[in-house]
C-alpha cells in the first residue's frame, strides 16, 4: 500500500513546491521590487483598461437584451455633468467683490455690476443639471453595478448576468484576494520588522533617511495588495517639513494612499492588538505623534504636542484629517479647530475615489475594520485621484473656524463630487436650501440691511 | 432570447450612426473646446430639454424648476438665443430656436481656462466672458448699454420682490451709471450727456475682476482610461 502512494505523494510535492516558488517569484518580480523602488510596470493600468472594455462590452450585451425582451431598468447612481459650488450667496458675491475692487472690505456692500455674475452662472448652472429632472433621465444598467461592485443585493435579471457576476465573484474572491492578503501580510510584516531594527540605531541622518525608505516601500506594497490606482496632480505642491497636511477623509486607506507618495508624521489614538503592534513599532522609527486614550480628551495637551512637532522644522509634516482620523475614531470635534490653531502652513490635500469601480466609503457603524477591508480587498480596484492644492496660511484677523473653512472650501472645489462633511461643530449654521428663497428677497435683503446700517451710522 | 447573434444589418447600421455620431461630436469637440465625454454628457441633457426633439426652444428652459428662483432667468434664456454669443462677432439678433452645436457654443462661454494656457488665450478667454455679460445688458443690440437698458437689470435683480421699492432700485442704477461715467469719461461738462456704457468701458471697470474662477463651471470629465499608475507627468 505505502509503495503505491509514495511516488504519486512525492509527485504532487514536487508540483506544490513548484508551484509555489513560480507563485512566489512572480510575486517578487512584478509587485515587490517594483514597490521597493517606486517603479511601475503599468500592469494595473492595463488591468483597469481591461476591466472596463469587458464591463462595457457586458453591460451593452445587457441593455440590447433588456430592450429586446422589454425589461424595466432602472439606474440608481448616474452621472452628473457638473459640479456645483457649495457655497451661499452672500459669501460668494463677497468673494466677488473682494476680488474685483481695491475698496476697504468694511464698507457696506453695495450694488456692483460683478454681482450679476453669480446670478448668471448659476442660472446656466441649472440649466446644465438640476435635481429634479436629473432622477428622470437616461437610464443606467444596474448591471454595471452588479459587475463592478461587490454588493450584496443581487437580485436576478437575466441567465447571462448572473453567470458573468458568479464568473466576477470567483475571480476576486478566488484569485484576487489570496494574493492580496499575501501581498498585505507581507506589507504589514516587513513594516514591523524593519521598523523595529531601524529603531535600534542612533538618532541621526542615517535613521531618518532609512526610516523613509522603509515607510515608503512598505506602504507601496499595501497599495498594490489593495489594486489602488493612483494619480497624483501638482506635485509640486507637495507637503515639506514643518507643515500640516491637511486632507478629506473618506476612507482609512487614505492614509495609505498619501503615505505612499511622501513621509508624514501621523497623528492618533494608539489601539491595542496588531494595529497598536504595529503603531508601536512605526514610532521607533520616526517621530509619530500617538495619544494614549486618556490623553485623547485633554484639548490642550494634543495641542501643545502637535504644535511643538510643527515648530521642529526638521520633523515630517503632520499629517491631520480633520474631521476626525479614521484609525481611532474619536470625535470630530477634537481635531476640528485644533489643527488650524496650530500655527504654520497647511498644505490642503483633495482625494477623490472613481465611483465606477466600488465604493470605498467605510460605514462604520454597519462595518468593522476587518470586515471593511476584506470588502475593499475583494473588489475589483479601488482607483482615485490625489490633487496637492498650494499652501495657505492663516491670514490676519481670521479666525481659526475661518481658515477651516476657506481651506474646506478649497479642497472641496478641486475634489467636485466629495462631499466634505465637515460642519458638524460650526456655530454657523449651514444656509440651507438657498435656492428654495426667493433670490432677490435675498439679495435685496442684503443691500437694504447695510444701507440702513450706513444711515444709522 | 437568441440575442446574441444580432443581425447583420442591424449591427452595420449601429456601426455606422455610431461612426456618424463620433465624426460629429469631435467637430463639435473642435469648435467647442469640451472634450468628447463632456460633450456626450451635454448632448444627454439637451436631449432631456428638448424632450427628445432636435432643437430646444424657450418654453423648454422656461419650464426648468430650478431656473424659476434666479432673478435673472429671462435674460439668461434670452442669452442662449443671441445670435451674438455664438462666437461670430458680426451676427445679431435671436433665434427661435437652437440646436446642439448652438447650445455648446453659449457653453463654452463657462468652460475654465485650460491648465495650461498662454496668456493671450487667457486674455481671449476672459474677453469672450465679458463680451457674454455685456451683451446681457445690452438688448437691443447696438453695442451701448443705454441708462435704461441697465436700469432695467438692476429692476430685474431688485424690485419684483417688494424689500427695495421702484424707485430706490432707480435711485441704484443712476448712481452705478453715474460712477462708471466718472471712471470712463472724467471730463463730461455737466450737461454732456452720457451715451451709455461701451464695451471698453464695461471691460475697464471690471478690469480688476478675478473672473476666470467666478464665471466658469465645472464640468466633469472621470475618464479613468487616462489615469495612471503613479506620477502624472506636469
């Protein structure tokens, strides 16, 4: 019996083995190296290019059929062909008006020719899209959702469908996925294990230097274990040493995202489990700022640590998502003022993700960190867009709500379709709904209210 | 079902209105300066306006909903329909009705400038927006914005809804007129009288004006095909 067994055991050794090192090599060669050195071959370009000719070419065979047989189809997310400014009228035409006159600002706002060019665009704004007939119009497949995203509420629509998500669902559950885990595992093992040795050297040039080479290519790696397609605009703008970053938050890969294009000192609460192994060991290496939880609450205190790494010009620019970090959660309201009462220069950062290919919001009352990344890591590709805006600075006379607010509306104007939630803690509150006012009482109100303010003074 | 296999003609005649449609778009992407997506996106929304039809007429932007609220809507529906936004400087006077290439055109007035322009096309760019404005004003078309013609904008903008009476609204537009005449003709003798507003003047007094931001819209344009791994080169 053993005699039997014994060839065709070590035979399908041999083949495992082989496979294996295959597996592995090809590992190595197309995703490893090149992130160590910050190369690309371009294979997850074409990869996306690819993916979008055969969902093309799917979701017509779809529509032909659908109209063929006279199936409803209904599109649930379609695109808008413009991006709307989310700001109110008073503020705009201020802004107008502060460009286009050299006059003292205090003084009342009067009649202007330049007001008429708010009115203007936004009437051309709503002849190009608006709410309500845009819920009418052309239909989208819902079969492109179904084959682009990972969602759970499939529902039947035809036998050809079916099969091509069943085939979708294998490849990225079946293949996809190990070899992102692989691909993170590895990430997240050589981040500790290099940053644990790098902390073991003296303080100095040397450390900094390697320690950003370590961050870079282990946070490279993670950016091809998710299959995230970067671009990155402005460069230029870039943030430098001594500043604070500043960037919209949608998901807790944006962290990976940014750090994968330069070095920053991150911010947060210092978690127990592999993420604090992990925290606890990045800190050896380069100065990250962790707050222990109780620490979290003191207002003060984070401040002062933050301002004080801010000043040091030679540490890496902080990297702060104001409306709360991701990695630990707290309230918003912690970060909200803080970091723009710090002091120096914040370079704003815009990232937007494509919708078409899966949706990287993170829900995360429904969904835990886990879960949430085994959903991202087993969609077909996460691709966005990181735009580095110039730096500002506080100006003089504005207040720290103030310069939150012009750096929130910067980044929202170059992202377009995010939306920055930001307001939460603002004592003004939001102008709801401008255009459900009549616009003239509006702007009518506007100028009548100052021009009794003059005759009083 | 047995879909699969379309049938020849059907498929040769696709084919061909496609090739047609895509020969016609890049004309229009030419003149235009919209990208080809951004102008299959408008081509759907003209489409939505016109209720399928090949021309939009007033009463279709009329019935826009969200158009009701702005003080300025029949000048901004009147603007569509001038002859004069058509990017041809000689013509004047208004259409009936406009078509897709007509509709693109008054677009573009709202295009950004491109990232990386030269000056002189900035300075056309800007020129083209004013001259939008300016031809806002002035309705009859003479190339003057007479004081009732500009009057009657700033009644448009104030007094319909009641908070500013008819006469402060004309007590407002005397007093901006009279300030651009001092900027524009300093020297008038007291009984010269003040033709109206030309469009160097309209140009000089919002010389200062930061516009490219104020007049344009953004237009989306996700074409994920040119993204790429990486650094997008400057």
């Amino acid at each position: 019996m053993e005699l039997f067994f014994n060839p065709f055991d070590s035979l399908v050794c041999i083949l495992l083995g082989i496979s294996f090192t295959v597996w592995f090599t090809l590992l190595l060669v197309f995703i490893i190296v090149p992130a160590i050195f910050g190369v690309s071959f371009g294979i997850r370009r074409l990869y996306m290019k690819s993916l979008l000719k055969v969902f093309e070419w799917a979701t017509l065979r779809m529509e032909r059929g659908a109209k063929e047989n006279n199936h409803p189809l209904y599109k649930p997310y379609s695109n808008a062909i413009i991006a709307k400014h989310p700001t109110s009228l008073e503020e705009e035409i201020k802004e107008i008006r502060r460009s286009g006159s050299n006059r003292d600002l205090d003084s009342a706002p009067e009649f202007e020719m330049s007001d008429i060019f708010y009115f203007a665009r936004r009437g051309v704004e709503s002849i190009m899209d608006d709410e309500v007939t845009k819920r009418f119009s052309a239909e989208e497949l819902e079969s492109w959702n179904l084959l682009t995203r990972s969602n759970y509420n499939f529902h039947y629509i035809s036998l050809r469908l079916t099969v091509l998500w069943g085939l979708g669902l294998l490849i990225r559950y079946g293949i996809l996925l190990p070899l992102r885990v692989t691909l993170a595992f590895t990430g997240v093992g050589l981040l500790v294990f290099l940053t644990s040795f790098i902390g073991l050297l003296p303080n100095g040039r040397m450390k900094s230097i390697l320690s950003e080479k370590v961050h870079l290519m282990c946070n490279r790696i993670c950016v091809r274990a998710l299959t995230a397609i970067i671009t990155y605009h402005d460069s230029e703008n870039k943030p430098k040493n001594g500043g604070i970053c500043v960037a919209n938050h949608t998901s807790p890969i944006d962290v990976i995202i940014l750090a994968s294009d330069g070095c920053y000192a991150m911010v947060g609460q210092i978690h127990g489990g592999l993420m604090g192994i992990i925290q606890r060991s990045m800190v050896k290496a380069c100065p990250h700022i962790w707050f222990e939880r109780s620490e979290v609450k003191d207002r003060h205190l984070v401040a002062n640590r933050l301002s004080d790494h801010a000043q040091d010009k030679s540490k890496l620019p902080i990297l702060i998502f104001p409306e709360g970090t991701c990695i630990n959660n707290t309230s918003v309201m912690m970060f909200k003022k803080g970091s723009f009462e710090i002091g120096g220069t914040v370079y704003p950062v815009a990232i937007k993700y494509d919708p078409r290919f899966g949706d990287a919001f993170w829900n995360s009352s429904k969904f835990g960190m886990v879960n949430y990344l085994l959903r991202m890591m087993s969609s077909w590709a996460i691709v966005c867009s990181v735009w580095y805006l110039p730096p500002m600075s506080r100006e003089e006379g504005e207040d720290a709500v103030q310069f939150a607010n012009r750096v929130k509306a910067a980044i929202a104007r170059q992202g377009g379709l995010v939306d920055l939630l930001w307001d939460g803690g603002l004592k003004r509150g939001k102008v709801k709904d401008t255009f459900k006012e009549e616009q003239q009482k509006l702007y009518s109100k506007m100028l009548v209210g100052t021009q009794e303010d003059r005759s009083r003074s | 079902m047995g879909s699969w296999q379309a049938r020849p003609e059907q498929q040769q005649q696709q084919q061909q209105q496609q090739e047609q449609e895509r020969w016609h778009y890049e004309e229009l992407a030419h003149k235009s300066g919209f990208s080809t997506e951004q102008i299959k996106n408008l081509h759907k929304r003209f489409r939505q306006l016109s209720g399928n039809k090949e021309t939009i007429s007033r009463a279709n932007l009329d019935s826009i909903p969200a158009l009701a609220n702005n003080p300025l809507k029949k000048q901004i529906i009147d603007a569509f329909f001038d002859k004069r936004n058509q990017w041809q400087d000689d013509e004047v006077g208004s259409l009936e009705e406009i078509g897709l290439e007509h509709f693109l055109m008054v677009m573009s007035h709202f295009r950004p400038p491109a990232h990386k322009s030269g000056e002189e096309e900035r300075q056309a760019a800007r020129r083209q927006k004013l001259r939008f404005l300016f031809n806002m004003h002035d309705t009859d078309g003479d190339g003057i914005i007479t004081l009732a013609e500009y009057r009657k904008v700033v009644e448009e903008l104030l007094s319909k809804s009641g908070a500013i009476g008819h006469q402060t609204a004309k007590a407002i537009a005397d007093a901006a007129m009279l300030e651009v005449a001092s900027i524009n003709a300093p020297h008038m003798a007291p009984d010269d009288f003040y033709e109206g507003i030309t469009f160097e003047h309209f140009q000089q007094i919002l010389k200062g004006l930061e516009m490219e931001s104020r007049m344009h819209i953004r237009f989306l344009d996700v074409d994920t095909t040119t993204m790429r791994c990486g650094k997008a080169p400057s």
